[in-house]
C-alpha cells in the first residue's frame, strides 16, 4: 500500500476546520513539559556492528526477565508463553492479519476470532465477548460510556479506588471533558472497596470494581453487584489479572453486567508495558450496546457453516456519529494469541496454573511474615499482595537491584497514605529457590 | 423495493416528513413508521422502545430501528409522554414490516400540545412529498 502524507495546503485546511491556527495550538492540551519544541537532532547512521554494540548497551539500563528476578505486577505480568503460541504467531497468515475489511473473505481470522470471544465468554462467565479492544484500561473507559448509553439519563459513575490507577486516569480523560462525573470509592482497612457509600450517589448509570484489585485482594464481586443493581446502575467488573478466574468464582455468575479488562497474561509479552489485549464481555440484553467488532457464526444459502462480523450496525462506518464507539479496530493478534494461549493451556491447565500462582505467593506471603514483615492488608489475594515494609528497606530496595532483584513497586506514589508500603508479584516463573532468595535478601 | 404506488398510506393517520405516522384515538396519539419507510429499510430485526414516560419534543429522536443493513432513528411525529410502548416487537420486530399500520406500531403518547396533529400532513400531501423524494 502506498503511503501519502498530508500536504502543507491538507494540514491549513483541517486547522481551519478544528479553529487552530497552527499545529501546536492543535497540541495545546498535551502538557508543555511534554512536548518537544525543537527538531530531532539524530545522530549519524551506524553500520550494522556499531548500531548493535549500541543497542546491547541500551538494554544494559533495563531490567529484563529472566535475567532479573521481577517481582512485579500491577497490571502487567511475567507469564511463562508455551513454544507452541511464539510457534504459531509467527506463521504469516496470523502475523499479517489485520482486522479485516473485507470481512468474510478471511474465513481464517474470523474463525479465530469467534474462538477468542468464545474462550472470553467461558472464562468470565458472559453471554457475549467482543473481538477485543486495545487494552484494559480503553476497555474499562469504553464500558463506562456503554452504561452511560443504557442508562440515558444518569450522568455519574462510580469507580473503586483500588482499580488500577492508570486505569482510572484512563478514564478521567474519555470523561473530564464531559458532562458526565467519575465518583471515586474509598477501600477499606483489609484491602478491598468500601461499597457504603454507593447508595448515596445520585443518578448513578454503572459501579466499577477490580478484582484482583490493585492491592491484589479479591473483591466480593457479588456484593457490589448487588449494591449497583439496587440503584439501577449496571455493575462492570475489571481485571488486570484474568488467570485469577482460573480460580476464582467468575464475573458472570456474580451479577456483572459487563466484564472487561486486560489480557496481557494470556501468552503475551510485557514488552516494556505494551501492547495489550482489552478483553470485553456482557450479557446479551446489552449486545446493541457494546463496542467494538462482533464475529458470529452461520450458514450460507447452501447450509455450510461459516462465520460474518455480526451487529455492524452498531459501529462507526454504518453508524456513523451515532456509533456505540469510535473503536472498530480490534487487537486482532494479541486476540488470537490469547485464543492460542488458553486453547493450549485448556480448562484444566488454566485452573492449575492459576493454583499455581497463588500458592506460590502465599508461601512467600508466609516467608515473610515469619521474617516478621507484615502483610498490609487481611483480605485474601491471589498473585499479588501488599507488604508494610519498615522505612530502611527503601535503600534495601535500590541495593536489590543492583543484584537484579526487583522487590516490588513502591506504592507511595499512586497512594501517598502507603508510604513504605509495596506490591509484590508472584507468579509461576519464579521457584521455590527464588522466592527462598528473596526473603533471605530482604531480611539479611 | 417498491413503487409509492404499490405501498400502502391509510386516509385516517397523519404523517410526517421523517416517515412516521400519528393517529388519534381517545386523546392519545399513537405512532408507527409508514410503509414507505418499512420498505425503505427492509427487514427489521430490532427494535429499541423509549420507556414509559420518557418525554421528548416534536421532532425529537425517541428510538432506533435495526435493519439488516442499516440503523435508523425514530422521531416523535408529536410531543409529549410516552404512556405506552408496543412489547410485541421486543420478540417479533418484522411486525413494522408486515403490519406498519396495525400491530406494528411504535409507541403511544399523551401529546403536550394537540395542535401538532395539525401540522403533519394528510395522505395526498405525504404522497406528494415521497413523489418528491423519489427520481
């Protein structure tokens, strides 16, 4: 395809159009101190040799599994990715595909895709499961918009303080400009949503919660459902760690109305934070007003079967403005790596493998507590727990580094109440052996 | 589709440019979409009612039809409070294409201002009108 950029006369006449005199009055809302105010200033081209001596030196600055021990998560994850998924992604009929205008040619993709959204469904515990959308937090962002859209006349929404921050600044941006309000839960003191003040918010059109949430604890998902449904708001339950429903009771069956989150566990890389896979489920009463691409499966004229994106007209190239979305692209390859991740894993092997992280972090949990740190917060977790930490260990933390051990994010920054307080991951990558480790640094 | 001659438009309902129809019956006015429009958009397989007692303005958006190929709006031919809506074509939506004047109609509405009837267009001038839409 051929590549043709915007003229000088194309970029004068959309300003025109938008009320910008210049291109950075167009940038006026991304912050000063963000924006480059000269040219690029590249240096000259390297020969091959040179350019990878400089860049094996640049990946010297960062810590990269396995090399490093990362104890990290906060919503993205170090899973281990079967041979058979990096084997498969790299056939050209899946590593080309793009979602599909011309949709029903590519009998291949949207195959693929109807598994995915198939598989998305059984895990969540939904009805219907879109083809993905770009990440956890644009999910959950999109999933609030869609309540606002069954719920026409309600202008609030109420979201759990321990969702992912980045998440939630996510959101603040599709809603600042608005006329609709994010509301803000407060947690409780054993690490989960304090759902009380629910009830007191008016016009409310959808309730929020995490679970696992970002303190690691599992939430009562069934009791802020219930809390939601009681002012006709619609419950949305997220996630940034869907392997936890390998264990835990699903979304679905504890009264979501939507499920929606972040799919990276599912065999994808973290590749320094991006890209992510955003998983969308609900159930069919809001099928009409859920965003994004749909595939379905059918019969032709003859009765063979075959598969069509379904409900196009709820998106943007028919609807027009009046679209459920402005997303009708989807993540078509990290969908279909998540497809190939939990088909290969399968329903047992998800359900051990989920077994298998938590174990793992309640023996460190135990490690700890018998070293005589405490654990933050009493409600249950699944690969992720909160430690209160004495003052010294931030200097502790810097020189763990230094021997590649990365003990947990400090969460001082995203809570400033939880200074000295750290969120540990553990997840199946690290052995008996690492985790031994880890304590025997931490309290040496 | 079909010729406006062949399509169907009743003597005792009033119609609207955007293709809805109203009729009185006992104060209340009851709406649809014409058979010029059910045969615009062809097979119908949703339906989204307003709920009882929603209150929107003459001209006002009050619902979408979901066709095969297309969505579009509903627009109120009258102002005023739904009191009731037609369930039916929660389940059976082909009711607006087979019977746009009888058991597919829309919603029915306590109008605010009942002079409104007045202003939407008999049988020959909504035939006009398509005559005029048409090449």
């Amino acid at each position: 395809m051929r590549y043709f950029p915007h003229t000088s006369e194309d970029i004068a006449a959309m300003l025109k159009v938008v009320g910008a005199d210049t291109l950075n009055d167009l940038f006026s809302t991304i912050p000063e101190d963000c924006r480059r105010k000269e040219g690029l200033s590249l240096p000259e081209a390297m020969t091959e040799w040179d350019l990878n001596r400089h860049m094996r030196e640049l990946s010297r600055d960062m810590a990269v599994c396995p090399d490093y021990k990362i104890y990290l998560g906060a919503g993205s994850y170090e899973h281990y990715i079967p041979a058979s998924v990096s084997y498969l992604l790299e056939r050209s009929e899946f590593s080309t595909a793009y979602t599909p205008y011309q949709p029903e040619i590519s009998q291949g993709t949207l195959q693929a895709m109807y598994e995915y959204q198939t598989l998305v469904t059984r895990l969540l515990g939904l009805d219907v499961a879109n083809a993905s959308m770009y990440d956890g937090a644009s999910a959950l962002a999109e999933a609030f918009k869609m309540s606002f859209n069954i719920k026409r006349k309600k202008k609030r929404v109420a979201i759990s303080g321990l969702v992912n921050p980045l998440y939630r600044r996510v959101v603040e941006t599709y809603f600042a400009p608005t006329e609709y309000r994010v509301v803000a839960l407060p947690y409780c003191k054993n690490g989960t949503t304090d759902l009380s003040a629910i009830g007191e918010i008016e016009e409310l059109a959808a309730v929020a919660v995490q679970s696992p949430n970002f303190f690691g604890c599992i939430e009562d998902l069934q009791s802020a459902a219930e809390a939601a449904h009681k002012k006709d708001a619609l419950f949305i339950a997220c996630f940034t760690e869907p392997l936890a429903y390998g264990l835990l009771k699903d979304p679905g069956c504890q009264g979501a109305d939507i499920a929606c989150g972040e799919g990276q566990s599912f065999g994808i890389p973290q590749s320094f934070g991006g890209p992510g896979l955003g998983m969308f489920a609900v159930k069919t009463d809001y099928v009409r007003k859920m965003p994004g691409r749909l595939v379905g499966r059918t019969r032709d004229v003859d009765g063979k079967e075959g598969f069509v994106l379904t409900l196009a007209t709820r998106e943007q190239h028919i609807r027009r403005e009046k679209a459920t979305s402005n997303i009708c692209s989807n993540q078509g390859l990290c969908a279909l790596t998540a497809a190939m991740y939990l088909a290969a894993t399968g329903g047992v092997g998800i359900r051990d493998l989920a077994g298998l992280n938590r174990d793992k972090t309640e023996y460190l949990k135990e490690r700890l507590g018998e070293a005589g740190l405490k654990v933050a917060f009493e409600a249950p977790t699944f690969n992720e727990f909160v430690v209160a930490f004495p003052e010294s260990f931030a200097a502790k933390h810097e020189e763990l580094i230094e021997k590649k051990i990365v003990a947990g994010l400090p969460l001082v920054s995203y809570y400033p109440e939880l200074a000295h307080h750290y969120l540990l991951c553990v997840t199946e990558t690290k052995t008996r052996d690492d985790l031994d480790a880890l304590v025997a640094e931490i309290t040496s | 589709m079909k010729e406006i001659t062949e399509l169907n438009f009743p003597e005792d309902i009033r119609y609207s440019k955007d293709h809805e129809w109203g009729k009185s019956i006992d104060g209340k006015v009851r709406m649809g979409i014409s058979d010029y429009a059910q045969d615009q958009l062809g097979e119908i397989v949703f339906v989204e009612l307003p709920e009882v007692g929603d209150i929107f303005q003459k001209g006002e958006e009050c619902g979408t039809l979901e066709s095969v190929k297309a969505v579009s709006e509903l627009y109120m031919p009258v102002g005023g409070a739904v009191i009731s809506v037609n369930s039916q074509l929660e389940d059976s939506p082909d009711l607006v294409n087979s019977e746009p004047y009888g058991s597919g109609w829309i919603i029915d509405v306590a109008p605010s201002d009942a002079s409104e009837m007045d202003e939407l267009m008999d049988r020959d001038r909504y035939m006009e009108e398509l005559k005029g839409i048409e090449p």
